[in-house]
C-alpha cells in the first residue's frame, strides 16, 4: 500500500475497524474510506456496489461483523449467521468486480473445533464439531475464509484471511446482555466499586483458559499482513500465551480497584475449556505481539472511565 492508496475499512465504528483507521492514520495514511450504516448499510448489495464504483477503492479491509459473547449467540442466532453471511459476501464480491487490489477478511478463533488440540494450528480448521454457543457466528466467518479462498482458486484475487484470537481495547461493547467476558469484568467490577455491593458474579467455574489480543495489536498485525502476506492459507494472530478466567477477573479486581468478592455462577457455561493460538506461523512472517495484558487491561478501563456515560442503561 502507498500512503495516499484508496483504503477502505469496512466497520471503522466497531473495535477492530476503529483500531484499523487509528493506526492507518498514524502511519500517514491520507485516503481512507469509511461509511457509517445510515450512508451505507452493507447488508444491502446494492447499496454496497454503489459505494465500491463511485470510492474505487484498492485496498480493503474487512471487520465489518455481528460479534457478541455466549448469551448473545445463543439468544440470536439468526441474526448472527445471516447478517454476517450477507455483510461478508456483499464486500468480497464487491471487491473483486470493482477491480479491488487486495482484501483482508478478519475471521475470528471460533471458527476452530470445540475439542482440537492445543495450541491450535491453521491446519486443525475443519477437522471437528464446533462449539455450540457460537456456532451459527463460527459457521458464518468459515464461509467467509472460503469464499476468499474460492475466488483466489478461480479468478486469482488476492484476498488474505486472519483469525484473530479473543480482542480487547478502546471501543470495546460494554453492554451486558451482548459483551465478551473481558469487558463485561470490567463493566461488573466498577459498577460493584461505585455500587459499594462485596461482591460480583463470574460465570461458570473460572476454569477455562483464554487467549487476549489488544485490539491495536491486531491493527498493527493486518497492516503487516496487508503489505506483507499473499497467500490464501488463514493466519492465526494472538499472543501465543493465556491465562484462566479466574485469573484474568483476579487481574480486573485489581485494576478497578474493587475490594469485594468474586462469586461464582454455577449454572451457566463455560464454554470451550481452552482456546489457545498457535502463532508459529504469524511469528514467521515477521510479527509479534507488543502490548502486554496488565498494560492493555489499565487503558481499556481508563478509557471505559472517559466514555461510561455511554453505557449507562
């Protein structure tokens, strides 16, 4: 990419897409490309085509996605299969008739089986059953890297697919009812400090193990592989290192700063029990991970102080 390429950056509103145009720009990037859904909704193709013949866009980076933790998948399950079918076909076919250079499609961990082993290698895609609280989202996103892989095997398009591990940072979702576990330990033990309540409830047993990527890790790894990477095989990008939930709340309570009880609950899921990225491959290609838990979790707290008015119910 040069500095003044048409770059366009498909959900620059969500967590990975904001982190994207923040780090594009800090590189000197001058012609990105965005569009909120009111402008563009990227469900409707139309609407989606419009927008790639008049931008022209060359590069494109694809984290436009429904995400949410276990309840969301299990309470909307369409929702989490369709819109991301008809999001992620729109712009890979969109890239490819407008005459786009390169597209970058983001997937996510999920996509691996419930039970493979650990850590979790590119080649294990495919070879299990899937874990069912996030299976109709998994299934989506595998249709996404094959779709990418399919139109470099029949027309030679250059679209690249990573599978980022567990994200966090800046611009995360704090809401409740659909946040992912780091977030919503955050969100749980400030409002238990303010509250003056002694305790706050960790679902399941704190046992499983997960893997955590600051989200402008990931920024900096999809610039690297953007430039860099041009083959059709998936990418894993993480940390290469995890750490139990039990751990990983311990590590929130003390940030936060809450002085209370860590309760758990017992009758809800824990989920795959360990979800660990083989990074082997992503080290090869020239990049590791910079910002360290302790440090990633401190600025996502301080920036949920500076922005929590939003998430007031």
């Amino acid at each position: 990419m040069k500095k003044d390429s048409r770059i366009f950056v498909a959900g620059h509103r969500g967590l990975v897409g904001g982190a994207i145009v923040r780090k594009l720009r800090a590189e000197g990037f001058t012609k990105i490309i965005v569009r909120t859904r009111a402008e563009c909704d990227l469900e409707n193709q139309g609407a989606v085509f419009k927008l790639f013949l008049e931008e022209k866009p060359e590069f494109v980076f694809m984290a436009a996605a429904k995400v949410g933790g276990i309840l969301a998948n299990k309470t909307y399950p369409v929702d989490f299969i369709r819109s991301n079918l008809m999001v992620q076909n729109n712009i890979i076919d969109a890239s490819f008739y407008s005459g786009v250079s390169k597209l970058l499609f983001l997937g996510s961990s999920c996509i691996y089986p419930k039970l493979c082993p650990q850590p979790i290698k590119e080649e294990y895609l495919l070879t299990g059953a899937l874990e069912p609280t996030n299976e109709w989202y998994a299934i989506a996103k595998i249709a996404g890297i094959k779709t990418c892989q399919a139109y470099q095997a029949q027309y030679g398009f250059n679209a690249i697919s990573l599978m980022p591990t567990n994200l966090y940072g800046p611009g995360d979702n704090f809401d409740l009812n659909s946040s992912h576990v780091l977030p919503a330990l955050i969100r749980k033990f400030h409002e238990a400090k303010v509250s003056g309540v002694n305790e706050v409830v960790m679902w399941g047993t704190g046992t499983p193990r997960r893997e955590f990527l600051h989200v402008d890790d990931l920024a900096s790894a999809c610039i690297h592989l953007m430039e860099t990477y041009n083959k059709s095989e998936i990418v894993n990008v993480g940390t290469g290192s995890d750490i139990t939930i039990r751990e990983l709340a311990e590590l929130i309570k003390q940030t936060v700063g809450f002085q209370g009880e860590i309760v758990q609950d017992l009758t809800k899921p824990d989920g795959t029990m360990q979800k660990l990225l083989d990074v082997q491959k992503l080290h090869g290609l020239g990049w590791k991970h910079r910002v360290a838990l302790e440090e990633g979790i401190q600025t996502t707290y301080d920036w949920f102080l500076d922005n929590q008015s939003a998430f007031r119910r």
